[in-house]
C-alpha cells in the first residue's frame, strides 16, 4: 500500500487496530494474514519512528529552570 501523505501517529495507531480485527477474522487465509502481519509491522516501525522523533524533541526543566533537549 503506497501512502499517498505521511501519516500522523494517530492514524497509523487506527490503521494498525485495523489490521488486527482483520486478522481476527476466522475466514482469513493463511496469504492474506501473512501479508496483513508485514503490513502491520511496517505502520508499527513508522509509529516507533515517530515516537522517537517525539522524544528526541521534548524538552526536560533542569533544577536551575533551563530548557535542555531530552
């Protein structure tokens, strides 16, 4: 699935949710689970990314009131 935007950790979090309850479906082939399991990996890497970035970012109050990078 080619992502036209990149998404926001949000929808990669619904997306992956989605995947799941597919997964869950007692009808599913052995192919199809398969191929949903890497796309899930692949929104699960994107999101631990993110998450990454995110704290790279933060912010931490040092003990004298100063703003130092996380």
């Amino acid at each position: 699935m080619a992502e036209e935007k990149e998404s926001g950790l949000e929808e990669l979090l619904i997306e992956i949710e989605e995947i799941l309850e597919q997964m869950e479906d007692k009808e599913i082939s052995l192919e199809s689970s398969f191929l949903l399991y890497e796309e899930g990996m692949k929104k699960l890497k994107l999101c631990n990314n993110k998450i990454d970035q995110v704290e790279k970012k933060m912010l931490v109050i040092t003990g004298q009131g100063e703003l130092e990078e996380f």
